[in-house]
C-alpha cells in the first residue's frame, strides 16, 4: 500500500523510471510520447546533459544557502541574464520555487509599492475570469476559474474579474475583431472606475491564456488598451507567464508577441524546465526602487528563494534556449504543429476551434460546431480523454470547464521545443484517434 497522497486518491498510476528526449518511460518499459510537456513544464525533454550536469557541479559546490545570510553566483548569473532579455523597464529578479509562489509575491509586491509611494488606499486587485494563477491563496483569489474556487470561496481575498478575451465564445456575431478587443479591454476601465480609480492597485492577465482557456491569445491591440487604461489609472500591468512563458509561444517572455510593456511579470515551469522546482517575479526598476528608498524591506519571503541548485539548474536552461535560438525554432515547429492539427481535425465535428501560438496548442471540443454548443459536463469527456491518449502513449492535458468552469472541454498542447517536425504528426494522429475512442 502506498502511503503517497496522491492527486486523486481512487488514480491507479504507473510507475515513471525514466526519460528520453520527449518520451516518458514507466516501469513495464512503455514509451509516452510527453505533448503537453506535463503542464507545459518540460521544455527541454527529459534528458539534457547541459542542465543535469549543472545541476550535479551545483550540489558539489553548494547545496544551499539562506538568502537571509548569502547571495550565491547561479542566482546571480541567472538573474542577469534574465534581466538582459527581459522586457523594457524589468530590472530586478526575486527567485521562488513556482508559479504559485511567484503570483503570491506579485500581488504583495503590488501592494506594498503603493505603500511605500504613500498611496495605501490602493488595494483591489482585478483578474479576469476563466483565469489560472495558481493554487496558494492568494493566486486562487486571482484566478477566474469557478470550480477551483468554489470550496475554498471563504477563504479567498476579494478580486473582481472582468470577462477574458476569448474571441471564439464571446465575439458577438458582426463585431470586428478591432471592436471586441477593445470591448474586452474597456471592461477594465469600467471596473477601475467602479472600485474608484484611486483603490485599484494592479490588474493580472496571462498574455495567453494556459490551463484554463486552452491556449487563448488576446486579439491585436486588446493589451495595447490595456496598458493604455492601467497607465491612465497608476494601475500595475503583472502578466502571468508561468505557463505560457520562457520560450512557450516563441518568445523568451510571451509578452513581447503582443507588444506590450509589464510592471511585473511572473514566470516558472519552463525556467526550470522540470529539472528543478524554480521560479521567479520580475518587476520594474521604479517598483524596486520605491522600495529600497522606503522601507528597504519587502516584507515577503519563503526559505528556499533563490535556492542555489534550483536556479543553477534555470540558468542552465536559460542558457540552452538562448545559445541555440529556441524560441525561433519553437515559432517554425509552431507552424507544423498548427498544419498537423488542422488536416486532421479542422473539419471534425466535434472540433469547434483550434487556437495557440508556437509550441502551445488547444482544441476545444463541442457537441454541436454550428452552435458552439458544450458538451454534457457529466459526460466527463476531459478525463476519458486524457485517459484514452495516455493508453495510447500520448500524454496531453485535457480539460473541462473550459467556458465557465463548469461547461466546456479543451485539449492543452505544450510539447518540448526539441520535438522534430515529424512529431506534430504522431501528436495529431494519437490525439485524433484517441478522440475517435471517446467521442459519441
């Protein structure tokens, strides 16, 4: 009997010994071809020397070192380099071990900035509904999302959510897309001046949204607005690009495809790739200097921030993406992986849209396409999906609740940037005949 606690306690699941470029190998020997990078975590494959080894040197030097006490070199170099290929204005890193972790310390960041600028009426903060931010929380009040949120709802901290840029479901019939963009994004406006612009001290969006949506980009110009409504109001722009970030969609920070400056942005997954749980918040030079000319302190911290084998093993990985141009490559394999999708499902019948950019992918699925009706939740169509895939030795990340956290079924794609043209087939031709064994 195993005394693990595991995610779901009735899962018999087998036993992961190994891993090999994209696949995956359990104990029985049987090869999974990894498509969604676990959730869009394993960006390098499960078998880079570069960062293995680093990982080893690192434990040689030094284990650990409290960053009460110490600084180390890793955090240092990595820091560094993130910052010289950060967005304008980022200039400072605070290393975490996550994504969860890393919206925590956004959102108090937030917050004690104001504080320290003498402006500590500013506490609201808006989110977007059908979010993910992460399971601490702080990050599950941020997040939009109703099923993860409901039995926790007394606990969580009071964020509004104003409607997600989800051209697909919410684009009424005869609107441009200039004219929804801009719709969705005056909803921010209409919210800041309802709260009072005066109390709003940050607005938190993923620039492509991950778990929950299915790989949804904004339309062009929605995050032009955006910033435009946060700099008319003094409201923090934080983008959350734990999962769509780091090499993702094609760009080291997804932000730079949409064009549009942050004052904070999160990242994690792929910064440590799987290899080390790691992550980090980056914010402006202005916010970090509002601090360090007030308090000197910001009062936040966990023990193993900035850990040194963690951010050895995410300088590593930083260092591999850059040094071979992987968010280059990740936009040429995003081309493949669009065309393998589309000749196989483009005109499936319960394919009502595929959606994403460079090497993060989904496909929602519908009970009738002319509608863009849902299927049935109790049918539990993204859990026999996931199923059927992994049987067939393809491990993607189905999900349910896509529309409003209870209605709607997605399929997340988030396959390793070292995958070869030839894999986008193999993930299409598995995933649509995985649908084939589960589809009414």
């Amino acid at each position: 009997m195993s005394h693990v606690f595991p995610r779901h306690c009735h899962a018999q699941l087998p036993i992961a010994v190994g891993g090999e470029g994209c696949y995956l190998i359990d104990s029985t020997g049987k090869r999974y071809f990894d498509a969604s990078g676990g959730a869009a975590v394993s960006c390098l494959g499960h078998s880079n020397d570069r960062v293995k080894q680093a990982i080893k040197d690192q434990v040689d030097r030094l284990a650990f070192a409290h960053t009460g006490f110490f600084t180390s070199d890793p955090a240092e170099e990595l820091a560094d380099l993130l910052i010289a290929n950060a967005p304008e204005g980022i200039e400072r890193v605070y290393f975490v071990s996550g994504g969860s972790e890393a919206v925590e310390a956004a959102i108090k960041l937030a917050r004690q900035y104001y504080l320290e600028v003498g402006q500590p009426e500013r506490r609201h903060l808006i989110a977007r509904r059908q979010s993910y931010h992460g399971n601490t929380l702080g990050a599950l009040a941020a997040g939009g999302n109703a099923w993860r949120r409901a039995q926790f709802d007394p606990l969580l901290i009071g964020v509004s959510h104003i409607a997600p840029c989800y051209e697909y479901a919410e684009r009424a019939a005869g609107e441009s897309l200039v004219d929804y963009g801009r719709r969705a994004a005056d909803e921010l406006e209409a919210e800041i001046l309802r709260l009072g612009p005066d109390t709003v001290m940050g607005f938190i969006a993923e620039p492509v949204v991950g778990a929950t949506l299915g790989a949804v980009a904004a339309v062009e110009g929605y995050f032009s607005r955006i910033r435009e409504i946060c700099d008319t109001y003094g409201v923090l722009l934080i983008l959350d690009e734990v999962m769509c970030g780091m090499g993702r969609t094609g760009h080291l920070f997804a932000c730079t495809g949409e064009g549009v400056r942050p004052d904070i942005v999160t990242i994690a997954k792929g910064l440590g790739a799987g290899y080390q749980p790691v992550g980090a918040m980056l914010c402006s030079g202005a916010i970090y200097d509002a601090v360090a000319s007030g308090s000197g302190f910001f009062q936040h911290g966990h023990t193993y921030i900035g850990h040194p084998v963690a951010t050895a093993a995410g300088l590593a990985v930083v260092q591999e993406m850059l040094e071979h141009d992987l968010p280059a490559r990740v936009q040429a394999l995003g081309g493949a992986m669009e065309a393998a999708l589309r000749s196989r499902l483009d005109q499936h019948p319960h394919v009502g849209d595929i959606r994403g950019r460079g090497l993060f992918w989904g496909v929602e699925l519908v009970a009738d396409r002319a509608g863009k009706t849902p299927f049935d939740p109790g049918l539990g169509l993204a859990g026999k999906l996931k199923r059927a895939a992994f049987a067939r030795g393809l491990i993607c990340y189905p999900m349910p609740g896509t529309r409003d956290g209870r209605n709607g079924d997605h399929v997340l794609l988030a396959p390793p940037f070292i995958m070869e043209e030839a894999d986008a087939t193999l993930i299409a031709e598995r995933l649509t005949a995985a649908m084939g064994d589960v589809l009414p």
